[in-house]
C-alpha cells in the first residue's frame, strides 16, 4: 500500500470514530506524527539541497536562498537598529532600582507568574475534564476532547504575542534559520498535547506532580542532548521526587474524573502519555538552549520561531484529518467553551513573558522558587474547585516531590552562590 493511501484510509478511520474515544489515543497521536512528516518532509529536502553544491539542484536552491523566506529558512539573517539597544538584556533589565521598585517588580512577578499559570490550569482542567452545554438544547452537555486543536490555540496567540513584541522591541541580532526551530517545534506540539491527552486518564494533582518531576528527563535529556554531566545530589533529588509520584499514585489519587474504567488501565495510560510530556518538553529545552548558545537569539524570537512552526504543523493536522471543522461547530454550539478557550491560550503566552522576565530580574533560583509555589498552589486550589480527594500516604508523596525541588534549588545557590541575571529560553 502506498503512503498516501495509508495516510488517507487512517485518517479516515480516525475521523470517523468518535472524538471521545479516549483509548484511540496512540492512534490519533500517529496520524498527527504523519501529518507533521508530510510538512517537514519537503523542507528537510530543501535543507539538504542547499548545504549540496555539488549537485546541479542544490545549486539551484542556493542560488535562490540568498533572498526572502527562502534565505531565512535556509541561512538566518541579521537585522541592525541604531536605535541604540543592543540586546534583549539591556531591554528588559532596566536602570538600577530603588528598594520600592525592587519590591514592586518581585510583587508583579510573583504575581504575574501565579495568576497566569494557576489560571491556566484550573480553565485547562475544566476544558478536558467537565461538560459543556448546547445553546440550542438546555439539556444536553458534551465534553470537547481534541487536544490538537488547544494545542494549535496556544500556539497561535504565543506566536502573534512574541512576534510582536519582538518586533516592537526592535532587537539588534540574528534570525537563526527557521529550519533549526522544526525540531522544538515538533517536541513542543506533541509534548504539550500528551499534557492535554493525559488528563483524560489521570487527575490534574497527578499531572502536576508529574511535571515537579521533570528534572528527571531534563537530566536524562541533557545527557543525550548536550553530553551534560550532573552532580549526586541531582540525582538524589530526582529520585526522592520520583518516590514521591510514586506514593501518590499507589494512594490511588491519580484518576482522571472522566475516566469510567479500570484503576489500572486509566494509570497505564496516563503514565504513558506523562513520560511522553516529560521527555519530550525536556528536549524541547535543550534544543532552545543549543539554539541559544549557537546564535545568541533573544526569547522573543525564540518563542516566535518554535511556535510559528508549531501553528503551521499543527494547523496542517487539523486540516488533513477534517477536525478543524469540527472544534469550530463545537464552539458554534457551545458558547460557554470560547470563553475557556481565550483564556488558557492568552494565560498561557502571557506566562511565556513572565518566566524570562522574572528570570531577568530575580535570576534562576527566584523562579524556580516562585514556579513551585505555583504548583502546591495549582494543586490545591483544583483539589478546592473540583473535589479531588487526597488521603495521608498522597500527601506524604506531594510533601516527598516539593522538599526535593526546594532541595535541589537550595543546594545549588548554597554550592554556586547567586549567577549573572540571563534570559531564559521560552
């Protein structure tokens, strides 16, 4: 059977099934694979082609990528200003404050940082877990299960904000080329869509602890990645977190609201998905830091290059499989849903900028401190909202995750002292 085919006939099938078969997740997650390979697969070609003069159609392509998105995509360019900033640094750092300014801005990125993650994770919750009712029948509630088209919603503001913010701002840098972002562009889709997906099968609590235990794949990335070596108390903290996760799921806290079958399905499940989020998000980072180190590129562009090509892939699935169709009739019979929607897409990219602007001002320790504040907080207030009943042995585990990232936080400021404020990747 020939590809094309093949893609057709799974799409297909796909479609046709219902959108709340959950267990069809590695289905649809293949089909979105595809649909991204039919993107990138031409554009790797073109990249090949340029760095090949000794065949007659690299030529052609090298001749034709020294001008407009062609050369972007392929080489990069820089862009000067003589508006006298020279970097996104000196842009956001700001003068020397006052002990009052000083106050005002950890206030503001306190703050900022909380509202908007912890915002996003109730509205997130309360996307793939509840019910929405139809404006023509009263009655009548249907759930919004396509994780495809959330994902492609964030990206689509976070791409529009830092675009043009970078463009406001004026950087004098360089555009590294667009084909190096494919990479981040891919691990982000599909890792932010695994976090959707998983929240059909485990709760939000679950998840959250899930993602306090990333350093795991972060370490493990970083070693695959960027051949990075880490010290025995690194690997101390990543193992009491990941007792801690451990503790909580056997207390059987981990369970999806929505999931009607079996405890051991729904965790198996969900776990897969969590290992997919956390590896992937981890190579995620150490790709953009690779980036960052290779081009000295601002967050800002950044986060305008990972997402640009994370809403065109992303858009390309919805379209192949006819699910764009679908997400808007649902919006359209389903007021209630829109409003969710803006919301976690706008609280998401909005947390995009406080996480590198705090890390400007307060360094990496700070942020860190602030990030899981937001987490016990994020946990709490869904356990609040949403009934998630916690016993003793999973309060021990959630107690067990948070003193191994304060640990390890701590360790590393008592070990190294405080570094030079820098931007963080987005």
């Amino acid at each position: 059977m020939q590809l094309p085919t093949f893609y057709s006939n799974l799409t297909f099938h796909a479609a046709k099934a219902s959108i709340e078969d959950d267990s069809a997740w590695l289905q649809r997650l293949l089909i979105n694979c595809m649909s991204y390979g039919i993107v990138l697969a031409p554009l790797s070609l073109l990249t090949w082609l340029s760095r090949r003069a000794d065949l007659a159609a690299g030529r052609f392509v090298r001749r034709y990528a020294k001008r407009g998105l062609l050369r972007w995509y392929v080489r990069g360019f820089r862009v000067s200003f003589d508006d006298g900033r020279k970097n996104n640094e000196r842009s956001i750092g700001g003068k020397a404050s006052t002990f009052c300014q000083l106050v005002w801005r950890f206030l503001f990125c306190f703050f900022g940082l909380q509202m908007s993650y912890v915002t996003w994770g109730v509205f997130q919750e309360k996307i793939m877990t509840h019910q929405y009712e139809r404006a023509a029948d009263q009655t009548g509630a249907d759930r919004f299960g396509d994780s495809e088209f959330l994902v492609f919603c964030n990206r689509a503001v976070s791409f529009i904000l830092g675009f043009t913010a970078a463009l406001m701002l004026r950087y004098d840098t360089v555009f590294a080329p667009l084909h190096d972002f494919t990479y981040a562009s891919v691990s982000n889709i599909v890792s932010s869509w695994c976090q959707y997906e998983a929240l059909k099968f485990i709760s939000f609590p679950a998840q959250m602890l899930g993602k306090s235990s990333k350093i795991v794949a972060v370490m493990l990335m970083g070693k695959l990645v960027q051949r990075r070596t880490y010290p025995v108390h690194e690997y101390l903290s990543a193992i009491v977190a990941t007792v801690g996760i451990a503790l909580f799921l056997l207390a059987g806290n981990g369970v999806s609201p929505r999931r009607t079958s079996s405890v051991s399905e729904t965790t198996w499940s969900g776990f897969a998905l969590m290992v997919g989020y956390l590896t992937l998000d981890s190579f995620t980072s150490n790709w953009q830091n690779a980036l960052f180190d290779k081009y000295h590129i601002s967050s800002l562009q950044m986060m305008a290059g990972v997402n640009y090509f994370s809403c065109l892939l992303s858009l390309f699935a919805l379209c192949s499989q006819g699910q764009l169709t679908n997400a808007i009739l649902f919006i359209a019979e389903h007021p209630g849903f829109l409003q969710d929607l803006l919301i976690v897409s706008v609280c998401s990219s909005v947390g995009q900028f406080f996480i590198f602007y705090t890390i400007a001002q307060f360094g990496a320790l700070m942020f860190t401190i602030f990030m899981t504040v937001r987490q016990a907080s994020s946990i709490l207030i869904s356990c609040l909202l949403y009934k998630h009943q916690i016993g003793p042995m999973g309060i021990f585990g959630v107690v067990l995750v948070f003193l191994a990232i304060f640990a390890k936080a701590l360790w590393k400021y008592v070990r190294l002292g405080p570094k030079p404020r820098q931007m963080a990747p987005v």
